[in-house]
C-alpha cells in the first residue's frame, strides 16, 4: 500500500491568544472487533512496456547509448528509426500490517476492544526508533492506523496498542476523588488500583500489554522490533508515544513517568476539572520537558484554550502560544488547525492533516 502526503496548501496565520474556552460535547465512532490478521502489500517493482520511435524517446529525454558510426548516421531520420523497447521500473512501496489479538502475547491479557497492530515500511530506512499510538474513548487501534503508516513510512517501527478505554476522562469532572484525573491515569496505565472509574489490574494496563506485545512481536519480526527491548523491557529511550483524546493523557502520563524520546499529544489532554488541573501534569517529568509536541484544532469541542493549557504545563512553558495553520506543516512543536473540518476533535487524525504529522513525527526522531 502507496502512503501518500497531503500537498493541500494554506497560509500560516501568527499566533494568537486562545483562552476563550467553547462548550464540550462528544462523539464515538464504533469499529467491529477482528482477529488477528496479515495484511501485506506485495514487494514487487512494476514493469511497464511499450514500444515509441526514436523520435519519440528523444523528445521525452529518454537517454540511448549509441555504438558505432553507423547508427549515428540514422540520427538523420527519425521517422525511419526501428522502434525501440522503453522498460520503466517503478518500486512499490511495502507496509506491512499485522493484527495480533492481545491473548496471543499473553493468555492471561483479554481483548479489551480490538487487535493490536503492528506496522512497519518494508522500503524506508530504520530511523531507530518504535512509535506507540493510543487511540482515544472507545476507539480501536486501526483508527490510529493512517497515522502510523505515515510514522511507518519515515522509518518507524510502529505498535498500535488494545487497551482498556471505554470509560472517557471527562468522568472525572463528576468524581468525588481528590485530583481525579491523576487517579484515573494512574490505573489505566500501571494497573494501580487507585481510581473509583475504571477497574484496571497490572495485567491489563498499558504497560503491561505493550511489554507483552513488544516481546511477541520481536520474536515474530526480530529485524523490526528486537532492538526496542531491553532485559525483558520495553527500551523506553528509543520510544515514541503518540495519543489522541484520552490516549493523549495516557501518553504524556507514560511520559512523566518513563524516559521515552518524545510524545505527541493530539486533540487533548481533558484533566482539567472544576479543582484545575491534574497534578501530574506538573509533576516532575523523565522526558525532557521540550520533547512534548502538540496538534490540536482551534474549534475542539472539548475546549482547545484547555488543552493549550495542558501543554504548557508539560512543557513548562506558562506563555507558548500554538502556530495557528490550515492543514501544512510548520515544523513548531505547538500547532493548531483553524481549517474548516467536519468533526474538529476526530479530525486531528483524518489523513487531511499528513503534512503536520510528518511534521512532529520528524521532530520527535531528532
């Protein structure tokens, strides 16, 4: 399967003050459930033939190696040239997608909504590190799945991760807990059993089923996914996460805990309840501060000047303002969308926005 960047252009507006919160409302977009399944294009280079003059070849700057005095003489007259046979060997571009159901990394992890995913590009060059995508409230990881085929094809080995997500951050709000959110984090990604939302052992938190997945997946494809585990573990230095909604909470949260190489936080976090925000998002951080990137639409109904506010504390930036853009990449590690889009907080991961995925994915490698 072909990955292709969206080449639509708009201009890059200068940054503005975006503390107007809007109103939140909510949306799902429910997937039926797969097993596990090989999805993989072909590796093969496409031969096309065909037959044109020498009038012809010349015209379309198709270089001929001419030997001997007697074949120049010809160049005289084209129209009487024999025709010639023009081989044109296009590459194919090789993503290979696999499906592989939680139980088959560890009997004792179920299902919690889909099958994993893992996803590599046959045809680009390792760039040396793993991206982990977290897919937001009740989603499935193929949702995530365009994204990671454009981290794919920039040299990422890619996992999309089946986790616990039917219950959505906003819970918090109504909880009688102190700092909530944290709570709610806490739980959902080291098993902790801490929150009154969810009910999330350490088999099946996220830093369980991705240990479980990555070990599976190196012994299937060692080329690919060996290199990113270390004593058992996944080598959290050479990781990238990525999460959209209620991922991008889990992602950052992974983030303060662990010293992974970068998150990519998309269309969140949502911590914030009438007490403000959670704690752990000024908590002290094992990833650099500066190694939080940021896309979001101006017009989320979950409240962007929110979730702005979330970033700055991540990034312990009090004043960052986002580079406001259409759909082009601005290569800032802060950006937000004012294009017009149909579902502005799903949009964020629709393929309308390529060009700003590369745009993080390429900084969060460097």
């Amino acid at each position: 399967m072909k990955a292709t960047l969206n080449t639509q252009k708009s201009p890059i507006f200068a940054p503005r003050n975006l503390d107007q919160p809007s109103p939140p409302t909510r949306s799902e977009h429910p997937h039926p459930p797969d097993d596990r399944l090989d999805i993989s294009a072909s590796h093969e280079a496409v031969r096309l033939e065909s037959s044109v003059t020498f009038s012809e070849a010349l015209g379309s700057g198709i270089q001929l190696a001419l030997v001997g005095a007697g074949m120049l003489a010809g160049m005289a007259s084209a129209q009487a040239a024999p025709e010639v046979a023009v081989i044109v060997e296009a590459p194919i571009q090789e993503v290979s997608v696999t499906e592989v159901a939680a139980p088959l990394t560890d009997p004792s992890i179920p299902v919690a909504r889909g099958p994993n995913l893992a996803i590599v590009d046959r045809n680009a060059i390792p760039n040396g590190y793993l991206l982990l995508s977290l897919g937001g409230t009740n989603s499935y990881p193929k949702d995530f799945l365009d994204f990671d085929k454009v981290a794919a094809g920039l040299g990422y080995s890619v996992l999309a991760l089946d986790y616990p997500n039917t219950v959505i951050t906003t819970s918090c709000k109504t909880s009688p807990q102190p700092d909530p959110c944290t709570l709610f984090r806490d739980e959902i990604v080291t098993g902790a059993q801490v929150s009154d939302l969810v009910e999330v052992d350490r088999t099946n938190s996220i830093e369980n089923r991705l240990a479980a997945l990555l070990k599976y997946q190196a012994d299937q494809d060692p080329e690919h996914f060996a290199p990113f585990l270390k004593d058992g573990q996944p080598d959290w230095g050479k990781i990238v996460v990525v999460g959209h909604s209620q991922g991008s909470g889990h992602a950052g949260y992974l983030a303060k805990k662990h010293p992974m190489k970068a998150a990519i936080l998309l269309a969140g976090p949502q911590d914030t309840t009438d007490a403000g925000p959670a704690s752990w998002m000024s908590s002290p951080s094992r990833t650099p501060p500066s190694s939080y990137l940021s896309f979001t639409h101006r017009d989320d109904f979950f409240d962007s000047s929110s979730q702005l506010a979330a970033v700055r504390l991540l990034r312990e930036e009090p004043g960052a303002q986002p580079t406001l853009v259409g759909h082009q990449n601005p290569n800032q590690p802060i950006v937000m969308s004012e294009a017009e889009v149909r579902d502005p907080h799903m949009s964020v991961i629709t393929p309308q926005f390529e060009e700003v995925w590369g745009g993080l994915l390429e900084q969060a490698a460097r």
